[in-house]
C-alpha cells in the first residue's frame, strides 16, 4: 500500500524524549564496570554501550509505533466456515458469542447491528423438503445473544427476504427480496437471483418503496452504513462481475447504465447513477461524507458541499474488498486481498491520509457489522 509515514523522532515527540530518558538511565545507570571508562572521578558509559542501547531503544520505538491497533467500537464479526458470530469491543473478544441456529428446519443468521440500541437484524431460514417449494427467509430482530425478539417482514412461502441496513435513527429498513425459482425450468436462477430492493418502516412494518430487479449478486452490492443522515437517499454498486455464459449467450446481462455507485432518492422516487465507475459506497457516522474506491483509490465526498478528494492509493496488486467508517468518523478500514489471498487490513486517517495496521478479526474474510 501507498503510505504517508511521518517520523516521530522531534523533539517535540514524546517517543524520542523518553528515549533519551531510558538512554541516559540505561548508559549512566546500570553500564558500568569493564565496558565503562573513568573521566573525572566518575563512570562514563562506554560509546558501544550507549549505541547498542540506542539502537535497541530505537528499534523498540518504532515496533511499538507499527504495532497493530485495536479497532475502535463494537463489531459482530462471522468467520468464513465458523458457526459462531463473535462480539468485539475496541478490540477484545466479548465472553458471549452467538452461536448460528440450524436445527434441520430454521436457521438464524446474518446478524448486524441496529444504530440506536443494542440490538441485532438478522436472517430466519425456514425450509423443508427436498426441493424446499414452501421455503422461506423472515426478518428478525434478536437480542445480543442471537433470542429472537420479534419478527419485522414475514416472508411468503418461497420468498427469500434479508435485511440490508437500517436508516441512523433505525426508522427504515432497506431490505431486498426475491422468489425462489423451480430449478428444472430456470436451473441458472438459483445462482444469481435477481433482487428487489424494498423499503420497509420499522415501527409499521410496511412497505414505503420498491426498486424492482436492482440486480443480481455478486455485481449488486450494499455495504454498511449506506444512508445519508437526511434518511431518504441511500446508496448501493453495480460491479462488472463475473459473467454467466450458456450456448453463448450471456444469461444475466449487466444493466445497460453500467456499472458504478447509484443513489436512490425518496423523495424522487427514482433511482441514478451517481458515481460512475465506483464502488464500496459507504456513509460516515458523523456527516454525509461518502466513502468510495475507485481505480483503486479510496476516495472520500462531502455531498453538502460537493467537495471530493483523494484519500490513499492502493497498490495495483490488491483487491479492497471492504471499507468501512470508524464509529467517530476519524479513520476509514480498509480490508483488501493481494494475489496471495491472505487480507490486509488498515486504518487510514482521515485528516492525514496516513495508514495504520489494525489487528485483524476476520472482517476482510468474513461479515460484520461495527457501529
């Protein structure tokens, strides 16, 4: 990764000031004996002494300063192949996890946080049968041990239904749905559904908007946190995924406005292609800041005062597969895949562009949810 890297070593820096305490006390203190010489009657540390200590020091500080750091916040993080959903706080691992129900008829999944309580979203699978004709996916509130709580959509018999992202105040609720398909007649369905994209009113539980065949994963994308503060814009991408050939013909075309970040109005009623060409469209907590990549930049757009400015390049071998907001605003993660395949994960400073490492939880490989 492209990095701005500042030096500490000021004497301003707090770092190089203790350092030279630790110095002074290591040489003048405790190095005495063979490898010290006598001026004036008193020890002086040996030149040897005093630079291997420096250089270790040094050595020490610099560690200390690349370590990596803590995510701020709570996350509820799902490891790829686990059953459990672990709970993070700035960091730790919590005692309680959630444990993923299948008990050969349901099974409860996909937990994200709601922005104003501590609350979970998540996914009730109810299938039976070989063929699951009657199978279907409820939305569910549940506590933060995974007890469901109360449902908030139930879905028709063959109705797939799962929660994307709640509204800052938790009011709405974008979700998207579709029908599962008789996989004799229309076998390619299964794979790559085509979505529908609905608005849903929390408190009433009904249905306030619907964008019909808003596409088909994994080219549609929708990542936390996606509303604007005003709560009647949201955003969501178009990626030129990978294409499905038969006999051919391409089965699931791309939209013909192409591929980039679009934002729905409410208040419109209708959709656009705002930022042609990007992805990863995600909303600060703090303001209508909007965090994107594109050209495998990370850049960042104030939308009231339609200022945009690059923040970080990432280098040409890395992949960003997820980007989220800091719960204060002030750092952006980024989780990418190099050709390798192992993640790199960072903070990057708003203000100041630099980037940190972070210890990694399994976000980049996994889902989660962080507010």
């Amino acid at each position: 990764m492209n990095a701005t890297t500042g030096s500490p070593w000021n004497s301003g820096s707090s770092t190089f000031d203790h350092m030279v305490r630790e110095t002074r006390w290591l040489g003048w203190t405790t190095m005495e004996g063979a490898l010290s010489r006598q001026r004036g009657g008193k020890n002086h540390p040996s030149p040897l002494i005093v630079g291997i200590t420096a250089f270790i020091l040094i050595c020490t500080a610099c560690n200390g300063i690349n370590a990596p750091l803590n995510l701020p916040g709570k996350i509820i993080c799902h490891r790829i192949y686990s059953k459990y959903h672990c709970i993070y706080v700035n960091g730790i691992i919590q005692k309680d996890r959630i444990i993923e129900k299948d008990d050969g008829e349901i099974i409860n999944t996909g937990y994200s946080w709601l922005n104003s309580k501590n609350v979970l979203l998540g996914g009730a699978l109810y299938y039976s049968g070989t063929s699951r004709p009657d199978s279907r996916c409820d939305i569910l509130e549940f506590d933060s041990v995974g007890m469901p709580l109360r449902v908030i959509y139930h879905a028709e018999d063959g109705e797939i239904a799962w929660p994307e992202f709640t509204s800052w105040n938790d009011g709405l609720l974008l979700m998207t749905t579709h029908h599962l398909k008789d996989p004799k007649k229309q076998p390619f369905e299964g794979l790559m559904p085509m979505l529908t994209l609905k608005v849903l009113d929390m408190n009433t539980g009904a249905i306030l908007h619907t964008i019909d065949s808003i596409g088909r994963p994994p080219s549609y994308q929708m990542h936390e946190s996606p509303w604007l503060h005003d709560g009647q814009r949201f955003f969501w991408s178009i990626a030129n995924a990978p294409r499905l050939i038969a006999q051919g013909k391409d089965v699931f075309p791309h939209r013909p406005t192409g591929a980039g970040v679009y934002m729905y109005d409410m208040r419109l009623g209708r959709s656009s292609l705002f930022l042609p060409g990007a992805r990863l469209p995600v909303v600060s907590a703090v303001g209508n800041f909007l965090a994107y990549i594109k050209d495998n930049e990370l850049r960042v757009l104030d939308i009231d005062n339609d200022v945009d400015r690059l923040l970080f390049v990432f280098e040409n071998s890395e992949n960003v597969a997820t980007i989220h907001w800091s719960p204060d605003g002030r750092f952006i993660f980024a989780g990418s895949v190099e050709g390798d395949g192992d993640p790199d994960e960072i903070l990057i400073d708003v203000h100041s562009g630099k980037d940190m490492p972070v210890e990694g939880i399994g976000m980049t490989s996994g889902s989660y949810s962080w507010k």
